[in-house]
C-alpha cells in the first residue's frame, strides 16, 4: 500500500512540474487569451500568485516558477520519507 502511496505523490509531482515548466513555455509563444494557456494558467497560477506577492522579481525575471518547483520537490520528498518512516 506504501508503494502505491509513494508512486502517486511521486507522480502528482512530476506531472504539476512539467505542467509548470509548459506554462512557462507557452508563455513565450501563445497569447494569454488562447484556451490551452487559460487552463494550464488556470492550474499553475493559484500556486505562483502567493510566490510572486513574496518574491521581488529580478530585472524583469520571474523566478517564482523556480521556486515552485523546488518546493514541490521538497514536498515530496518529506512526504515521501514521512511515509517510509511510518510503514
């Protein structure tokens, strides 16, 4: 049963990071009002906006996709160990 549990949050982690690596992608080449980029925006956005109200952004760079990748990898890995550690 742990190893389901760990698989899934392993998962969840990498989809939502390649989701966010996409939106920054697109946000090169698609325009803000096209459908796809609205939902990818739609799922990455709630995660970033609390990021970017803390994070000054750097000569016009924003870093706050970054940060949200790395704490995702952080929060999987505490829950990932949390889970090993119970089981």
């Amino acid at each position: 049963m742990e190893q389901i549990l760990i698989l899934l949050i392993s998962t969840l982690a990498r989809v939502y990071t390649i989701v966010i690596i996409a939106s920054v992608i697109l946000s090169y080449f698609m325009s803000p009002y096209h459908p796809f980029r609205v939902a990818i925006d739609r799922l990455v956005e709630p995660l970033l906006s609390p990021i970017r109200r803390v994070m000054p952004s750097l000569g016009g760079l924003d870093f706050s996709p970054l940060a949200l990748i790395i704490l995702i990898q952080i929060a999987e890995y505490i829950l990932v160990t949390l889970i090993i550690s119970l089981g």
